[in-house]
C-alpha cells in the first residue's frame, strides 16, 4: 500500500515556495500535520555536520586535542562516540586523522543502529547492506576488534569503497562478501545479531541531495517497500534464537519504515525492544511497532532516519 492524499492549499504552497513536488509535501502533511514546514526549513538550512571516534585507533581526548589544535570546534551529542562539528576552517574529511582512521564523518543517526545492536567482542554479527562501512566499522570498534562482522554489499561498485574504509579504520574483524542479502541464508550461518541498515527512497537525506524533492514519487517508495519486506525477512531468518535485529532507513515514509516492520511482524515470531533515541514511531494499528523510533531534522538535528530493535523469540 502506497499512501497518497488529496491535493490541499497548504501543500501546493510548501511545495510551491521550496521547491518540492508535491506529491511529498501532500503526504507529509497527513503524516506529520503542522511539523511539515519545520522539516522542510530545517532541510532547506542543512543539517549540521557529526564524526564518530574511532576508539579502536584512539580515544575522545586525544582526537579532540588534535582537532582543535587544528581549529575546528566539536561539541558532544548525546549519542556515544558522536560529536558535532561547530566550527569547520576546512574539510574535516581531509584532515591526516580522518586519513588515518581516527574519526569517520557519519551522521548523528547514523550512530544510532549499531548502539542499540550493542554487538558484544566474541558475537557473530551481520551487517546486511554494508557499503560504505560507517556502521560496518562502528560495530567492529564496539566489538573491540574481536569477533566477526560480516560484512554484505550486493553492488559491485560500493564494495571497494567498503573495503577501504574497513582498512581505514583499522576493523581487522571484518569480512566483505558481495552478495544480494535477499539470499544471506545460503551462507548457512546463524549470527547472534543482524544491522540491516535497508536500501531505501532517501526521503530523510534531501539535504545531501536537493534533486529528490523534485523527483520523489510513488514508484521510488514500491521498489523499496518491496525489497526491504524480502531483505527484513531474511536478514530475521538468520538469526539464533533470541537473537536481535535491528532494522533502520534514512526515509520518513512509513512504507519503508512501520510497515515494513509490521510485515515482519505478521510472518515472524519477534518482539520489538524500547530504544533510548528519538520519537515514537507512527500509529499505524499495531501497538508493538510503536516502539520503534523516528529522528526528524527539526528536532533533533539528524537526518529524518527509522530505527527498530527487534527479537528473535524462541
């Protein structure tokens, strides 16, 4: 199901003065109500930039020194490991840290999915959908280098990218598999937990790329509902008993999000566990979705981004 609404004044107006289509704006409206226009200023104003420490190369301390030794100006978030660049006086992309692993440039939400995977040293995780590596990384630091992340892409020219960062970072746990992850079973693997970061319309991102306000429509949202219920489902499928999962997007549509929980929901014996980020997911008729968790630019200066935390039952 793909939700669309009747044209009003009020979204030919928002569309009209951003320029946005507005097929987007109309569905925002119904899902968000007078929140629309804060989230699309905050779009239009961009979203401030964030780096994750690399503790398995360094520590907060020492990188915080050195960058501001160098004058860029960070402040802490209330996410772990994630800091905000204040102050930038030039890419804090091509500084030698950034070139020698010590920090990687990744959104606030974006630190978010492996936190609450809380993937411990000695577990067998998977990372389904892993390029370009921000997560993939992330859970190998909090694993402390021990255990082993595997790591699947399934586009040929997003696996080197992903490589590199691995060796970047210094994530010496990691192995990279190009493979669809619809078909991750036939690894023959069970994992103690799954990080399936979905492919999805990009709705959350329109900042990092202003073309999708104008060429969203209701084609883009199909696609990846459709293959986000495939992927959900096998990435759950490869899970020990009592094991975890969590699902995430960088979309606002409940399509891809709600829904596609929900559909997991409906064929699967899970439960979904509370995460300590965010807004309550939408009311779309079942009470156990609604522990998941939305982030909005407007109120949390994040990417607009979904979040599940997931249990296998027994």
């Amino acid at each position: 199901m793909i939700f669309d609404f009747p044209s009003t004044k009020i979204s030919k107006k928002i569309a009209k003065k951003y320029g946005y289509n507005e097929f987007v704006i109309r569905r925002w409206l119904n899902f968000f109500g007078s929140e629309v226009e804060k989230i699309v200023e905050a779009f239009e104003k961009g979203i401030p930039k964030y780096i994750r420490i690399n503790t398995i190369k360094t520590n907060d301390e020492k990188i915080l020194e050195r960058l501001e030794m160098r004058g860029f100006k960070l402040k802490k978030t209330e996410i772990s490991y994630c800091y905000e660049v204040s102050v930038e006086p030039y890419s804090i992309g091509s500084t030698p840290e950034f070139l020698m692993g010590y920090y990687y440039v990744m959104d606030k939400s974006s630190c978010v999915p492996p936190l609450v995977l809380d993937p411990k040293p000695g577990e067998i995780v998977l990372d389904l959908a892993a390029s370009p590596g921000g997560k993939t990384t992330m859970l190998s630091m909090l694993m402390k280098n021990r255990g082993v992340v595997i790591a699947v892409e399934s586009k040929e020219d997003r696996i080197e990218p992903l490589i590199d960062n691995v060796h970047r970072m210094g994530a010496i746990n990691v192995a990279v598999i190009k493979m669809d992850g619809r078909e991750i079973g036939k690894l023959g693997i069970e994992f103690d937990k799954v990080l399936l970061d979905a492919p999805c319309s990009g709705e959350g991102v329109i900042f990092k790329d202003p073309e999708r306000k104008k060429t969203m429509c209701a084609e883009d949202i199909k696609f990846c509902s459709s293959l986000q219920k495939e992927l959900i489902l096998a990435a759950f499928d490869v899970l020990k008993p009592d094991g975890i999962l969590v699902y995430s997007t960088c979309t606002l549509t409940p399509e891809e999000n709600e829904m596609v929980v929900d559909h997991l929901l409906s064929k699967r014996s899970a439960v979904l566990e509370e995460i300590p980020f965010g807004d309550k997911a939408l009311n779309f008729g079942n009470p156990e979705v609604n522990k998941a968790r939305r982030f909005y630019p407007h109120k949390h200066k994040t990417a607009g981004f979904f979040v599940a935390k997931i249990r296998k039952l027994s």
